[in-house]
C-alpha cells in the first residue's frame, strides 16, 4: 500500500470523517517523479467540534505519527467541522472558475 493511501485509512478509521481529501502534492516540490513525502489534507469531522486548530492539527499529527516520522516531509491540514465546512463551501468546494483553455474558434 502506498503512503497516501495509508494515511486516507488511516484518518477514515480514526475520524469517521463526513468529507476527506488526501491529495499528494509532492510533484510541486523538489523531489524525484513519483515521490509522496508532500500531501494536504482537507478533513471534515464532528470530532473536531470545540476543538482549537492546534489540537486538530495535532490529533492528526498523532494519528500519522509513523509516516511523520520517515516518510512524510510536508504535511498541509485543512481542518474543519461540519458546520464550518457547511459555512464555507455548502454541500461542497466551488469550482475555479473556467480560464477558457478549451475554447473553440468560432467563424
């Protein structure tokens, strides 16, 4: 199994979570093709409810805490209630808007 799947199993397990998104980011960075040492992490979860930031982050961190050790050089975490999330996106994230990169000559 590879890293980022672990960590999605790993965080299902644990937060029982109403949205998660695990997304390898490790081609941004300096690393060889293929490499997963940089990922963010969107979690949404009653479990984070009352919580501050830093714990969040940090029961996070104590869930991974093996893949933080050796394997996982960057770590971004998006942390949310679902009430939160509610707020912020509704039922989910926008989408970017469209930059016209597929757009057809029109004669």
């Amino acid at each position: 199994m590879n890293i980022q799947n672990n960590i999605e199993q790993k965080l299902l397990a644990h937060f029982d979570p109403a949205h998660l998104e695990v997304t390898n980011e490790s081609f941004m960075h300096n690393v060889p093709a293929g490499s997963e040492t940089h990922f963010k992490v969107v979690l949404v979860t009653p479990k984070f409810s009352g919580e501050r930031l830093i714990n969040r982050h940090r029961s996070v961190n104590a869930v991974l805490k093996e893949e933080l050790a050796d394997q996982i050089h960057a770590l971004a975490l998006h942390t949310y209630t679902d009430a939160e999330w509610q707020n912020l996106y509704g039922n989910s994230p926008n989408s970017p808007n469209c930059l016209g990169g597929m757009r057809q000559a029109v004669s």
